[in-house]
C-alpha cells in the first residue's frame, strides 16, 4: 500500500460484512451500476432491503446507515471486491435473494443499459449462480414488473 493508499483511506484488508451489509452491498451495486443513483432509487433499494427476512426488526436509521457503510466501501475498495465480501457473508439462498432484488433495482425504470448488464452478469459469476437460476429470477423479476 502507497503512501496516498494510506493518507486517503485506502486499504488492502479484507472487507468483512454481516447480513444486512451484504444485502446492502448487493443493491447499492446495483443501482450505481448505471453512474446515476437518483432519490428514487434510493427509496426503491430501502423498501426492497425492508421486505427481506434480514432487515424485518431494522429502523430506516439502521437501513441509511447500513447504506452509507456500503456505498463508502465500494467507493473506497471498488465493487468486485465489496461483491466478493457479500458472497462470503450469505448463503446459497440469501445470494439468490440478494441477486433478485439486485435484477429488481435495475430493472425497477424499464431500460437496462449495457453498464446494468455488466454489472448483473459479474454479479451473477462473483456468486456462481448457473445460468438456469439467473433466467428464471430475470423472468420472474419482468413479470412482478409488469404488473
């Protein structure tokens, strides 16, 4: 680590995330995937993280914190690694969740653009989901926002 790595922050640690910042992580991605993250969709990520298991007893407090955590460490560390991190702290299941509300966030304005692709597809390989499960969720998450 250079010596700007350490006045700015920067460190080479691993990045260790419990539930809720795992999840969070995992939808902050998604929405910056784009280079925009609007009002909207910040409120679009906290109803999405408020309707999962995990976050049933958190406050919107705990929730904007949580968020903040997460959005400073892949600003900091950069999304591969904070992704990574995710992964490690969530089981098959929740990763399965936390892909579907990632396709969710992205999908929520009706245009994926190729940064939104990218960004679902290295999400996709970073949790090792197969190609059968991440088409269904796709589909899914279309028909729920069609409705």
């Amino acid at each position: 680590m250079g010596l700007f790595d350490k006045v700015l922050g920067k460190e080479d640690g691993d990045i260790k995330l419990d539930k809720k910042e795992a999840f969070g992580a995992v939808a902050v991605a998604a929405v910056a995937s784009d280079g925009d993250v609007s009002p909207d969709e910040v409120q679009r990520i906290a109803i999405d993280l408020m309707t999962l298991k995990a976050f049933r007893k958190a406050d919107l407090r705990d929730l904007a914190n949580i968020l903040n955590k997460v959005a400073g460490l892949i600003k900091k560390r950069g999304t591969g690694p904070v992704l990574q991190a995710a992964k490690a702290s969530l089981n098959k299941d929740e990763l399965a969740a936390a892909f579907f509300v990632a396709v969710d966030l992205v999908l929520a304005d009706g245009i994926v653009e190729e940064n939104e692709k990218k960004f679902l597809e290295e999400l996709q390989r970073t949790i090792g989901m197969d190609d059968v499960t991440a088409t269904k969720i796709a589909e899914v998450v279309v028909i729920k926002n069609k409705a």
